[in-house]
C-alpha cells in the first residue's frame, strides 16, 4: 500500500480472508459524543459562567474541532443541573445526558449563578443566555439554531421551566442583542416547582424558611410570611391563559423524597386547566433523579416528545 494522506473514501478496505474471524458491518452512522469542557458564555459583575457541550459525533459527521465549522447541525438541548440552587457539579451527570446527544442532540450544560451570588430569576436569566450563546457560535458547536429545547433536572427543573416564560429578550438582562432565547420545548425532570403547599419538599425541615434552599434563592426570604415572594417563586402561580409558553414534557419519581409528585402533577395539571400544552410521566418507585429517568424508554419519550415539537 502507497504511503500517503489517505482521506476516508481513498482508503481500500482490508479484504483478505481471515480464518476464524468475525465480520461485522457498520454504516459510518454509530454515534459518538465530543466532550467541550468549561466554554465560558457570559461574565455578569465579573462572575464567569460556564457550559459543557457534548457534540454527536459520526464518522461521516465528525464533532467540529475548535476554529472549524461544523459540517452537520442538530437540535441543542439547552440543560440546566439540579443543586438545589445552590453551586453546581455541572460534571456529576455528564455520563448520562452523555446520552442524550448520542440520540443526535448537541448537549450545553449549564452552569448558573447560585444562590449567594444571584437571587431568583438570575438562574433562568442565565439559562435564556446560554441559549442565546448556542445560537450565536450554532456553526463552531454543529447546532442548528431553529431548534432550542431547554431541559432541566430539580431546581434546573425549576430553572428550565421559568426560562420558557421569562421571554426578557427585549431587555437589559439579554447579553446577546438581538438574538432570541425561545424554545420548541421545554423537558422537567422531577422539578422543585411548587412551595405553595406544606410538604412541598418533604425531607427539608426548614422549608420555605430564609434558611432553605427556596429561602436562599430568593435572597433569604421567609417564604412561609411572604405570600408574593413564595407565588413569584412557584411556576404554576406565573401562568395563566395568556402565558406564551412553550409545550412542557414532565418526567417525576413516585417516590421522590426531596420534591413531592405533586408539585409537577399540580404543575401538569394547572398547565392543562389554563390550555397549555402538556405531558406528565410518572416513574413508579423512583426517588429524586437516578437511572431510572436515563433508560432508553425514558430517553425515547423525551426524544419523541421533542422530535415532535422541533
């Protein structure tokens, strides 16, 4: 064989008979996922956030490496990890919404600013401008910028949901003028969404106190005194029939012992009652995020749930 820069399709296959070997074909379609550490999307009173991207990746379509354009574009999903509003492992899950991207989505992880350095809705304020941010570098990071999904777990949960209704593109707060931070749709898992109730959060004994992660977030406000501040909180409490909001899919544990199921079933059902768009799975037995909401029967409803939406 010649020596040379041999590109894909130049390339001749090895043919020759092996005995005992075992043939297997492959399209050029198997997808792998490209891992972008630490991008830095904005920088509000000199705190530096950060995404992590995953980009799908084909032998035919391969991750764009850094200074290139992509040669392919796919759906971003836009996800916003849980931590109780209070400093993320943006790094904890990353095997898992690994999987999301192998199904074909270009995956930004978002990190926000916690409570302590940002006070509700600075969390959805920066999830709406890491949107901003996919849509801008859409050909560095092979995404196609029609097709914005934001997903969320726990409080992203909360988070992902608020940057569906904040629509603040007209305002200050958009680092990205001009550009839009809407979405087709939006994907809860098992989000702190509610705090209008006693046993919202059944295992925080200090609920709604200026202690609590709801109370930290909001600036250290008693929320069990502060009916507006405990309503402005709690997403049901900001929609109603004239509330633009995109189609929500809600995925929740029966057994979730840090957000009661009743917070995303009163969400589900207060989104129906007022004409929105939605749908509730409830996971029977599973606790507060884990596997089970990263099978591949989960993994296809919200594939299919979002496919349909794009």
């Amino acid at each position: 064989m010649e020596l040379k820069a041999w590109t894909y399709d130049e390339m001749p296959a090895f043919d020759e008979e092996v005995e005992g070997a075992t043939w297997l074909n492959t399209t050029g379609t198997e997808v792998g996922v490209r891992y972008v550490a630490d991008v830095e999307y904005q920088c509000v009173g000199g705190v530096s956030r950060v995404l992590q991207i995953l980009i799908p990746s084909t032998l035919r379509y391969p991750a764009p490496k850094p200074g290139r354009e992509a040669s392919r574009a796919y759906p971003c999903i836009v996800y916003v990890q849980g931590s109780a509003w209070m400093t993320q492992d943006v790094y904890a899950n990353l095997p898992c919404i690994a999987r999301l991207a192998a199904l074909g989505y270009v995956v930004a992880i978002v990190q926000y600013r916690e409570s302590g350095v940002g006070v509700f809705p600075d969390q959805a304020r920066d999830a709406r401008n890491a949107i901003r941010f996919m849509r801008v570098h859409a050909h560095e990071y092979a995404v196609d910028p029609e097709r914005m999904v934001v997903m969320g777990d726990s409080s992203g949960g909360h988070t992902a949901a608020y940057a569906g209704i904040l629509h603040d593109d007209q305002t200050e707060h958009n680092l990205f003028n001009g550009v839009s931070a809407e979405v087709s749709c939006i994907v809860n898992y098992y989000g702190s969404t509610d705090f209008t109730f006693e046993d919202a959060n059944p295992s925080t004994p200090n609920h709604n106190q200026p202690t609590s992660p709801e109370g930290m977030v909001m600036g250290g406000i008693d929320l069990n005194r502060d009916r507006a501040a405990r309503e402005k909180l709690t997403v049901k409490c900001n929609i109603d029939k004239t509330t633009s909001i995109a189609p929500m899919l809600i995925v929740h544990g029966t057994k979730d012992r840090i957000v009661n199921t009743k917070c995303s079933v009163r969400l589900y059902e207060h989104l129906r009652a007022t004409g929105h768009e939605c749908e509730l799975y409830l996971l029977r037995g599973a606790d507060h995020g884990g596997p089970a909401f990263w099978t591949p029967e989960v993994l296809g409803i919200v594939d299919k749930f979002v496919q349909r939406h794009l």
